[in-house]
C-alpha cells in the first residue's frame, strides 16, 4: 500500500527534526563545534574500550565533553604546526591488533559487539587515530624539553625501593632507566596539563548546556 504524501511528509520532517536534536551543538571551542552525538559516542567508545555498558548521565556527559574540548585544542594546535596525523592504514593496524586481542581476529565479532552500542567499526578506527594524534603530539612538543635530574632519579629510588628484610637489595643502576621514563612522562603530562589550561583560557569556550561546564 503506497503511503499518503502528506503522512510521509510528516514522518520525514520528525525523522530530520529528531536527527537535529541528537546533532545539535552541545559546546563551541573557538570555530570549532562539539555536537550531543559527539558526546555520546565518546561516552559509548570509552565504555566499549573498558569492556563495560555505558553509562548516560550529566556527570558522564560532562567528562566526555571536557575530554573533547581537550582534543578540539589539540587538533587546532596540530593544524597550525602542519603535525603529521595518523594514516588510515596505521589506525586500522590498530583496529586489527584490537580485534586480535579481544575478539579472536574475527571481525565479523567486533562489529556485532560495537553495533550493541551503536557503533561501528570506523566510529573504532577514527578513535584509535584521535589517541595515536594526541599522543604523538604530546610526545613531540613536550617530551624534548623534559629534563630529569640526577638528583630527582636517587630521590625517587630512595623513596620507592628502600631496602626491605629478607629481600635481595635493588640497586639504582639496576632500575635508573625505568625510573627515569616514569620521572619524563610524569612531567610530559603535567606540561600537557598546562598547556591545556592555558589554552582553556585563551580560547572561548560557549557551553549551550550548562550541565556540561
């Protein structure tokens, strides 16, 4: 039975009007937009990623939105330094090594799992490509200038392998280059930290919903 013009309008003017309301601008970053249904979608990959069910909540809803307005920054900063992104092929490299680990390689698995979330397989791809992003990012403006200090390093082992009866003594030599990592990751993420704030600060951030700030 052909359904009346006038019903089928109807029903495709709801259909545009409910697509519009789960897209509507939840958070402006500068000339950048952050959308609901960006919002819900990191919600779900995150959870996807933990192996847990999402949880949909103004608390929720607010982590993801500050997580994006991170990546939004990011993303802005990388343009303007010409930083290399991440190719397709190496994020599907790691969608593939994903799929290895929790599904057996089979990725007719992985895309029923995401598809219970409302996900697919490229919502998976474009995530792993964002982290790798802002990883290499971080990596690249702030690791270089870290500097670790002797003096931080012995400091460190004293107060993380002090001697203990009955045990083998660790030396520094032993665990120094360990130690180091930990010290310059440490710092490399108290200078992202800064910077994100800084950046926070310079550029406006509108929230259309209050709950979000």
């Amino acid at each position: 039975m052909r359904m009346p013009r006038a019903i089928l309008g109807l029903l495709l003017a709801a259909a545009a009007a409910s697509s519009a309301i789960v897209d509507r601008t939840a958070v402006t970053v500068g000339n950048r937009v952050i959308t609901e249904s960006e919002i819900l979608r990191r919600i779900r990959l995150q959870a996807f990623q933990a192996g847990e069910f999402p949880v949909i909540n103004d608390k929720t809803r607010r982590e993801a939105a500050q997580r994006l307005i991170d990546l939004k920054l990011v993303e802005r900063e990388m343009e303007l330094g010409h930083y290399a992104t991440t190719p397709p092929e190496r994020a599907k490299t790691l969608v593939d090594a994903f799929t290895a680990e929790h599904f057996q390689s089979s990725p007719d698995a992985l895309r029923i799992a995401l598809a219970g979330l409302q996900l697919t397989p490229a919502d998976l791809q474009a995530e792993f490509a964002e982290q790798a992003d802002f990883l290499s990012f971080t990596s690249l403006r702030f690791r270089p200038g870290v500097d670790i200090p002797d003096q931080a390093i012995e400091e460190y082992f004293r107060t993380h392998f002090p001697p203990k009866p009955g045990e083998p003594a660790v030396s520094l030599a032993d665990v120094r280059s360990g130690i180091e990592q930990t010290l310059i990751a440490e710092k490399t993420d108290a200078a992202l930290e800064a910077w994100l704030k800084d950046q926070r600060e310079r550029t406006r951030i509108v929230y259309l919903e209050k709950e979000l700030e």
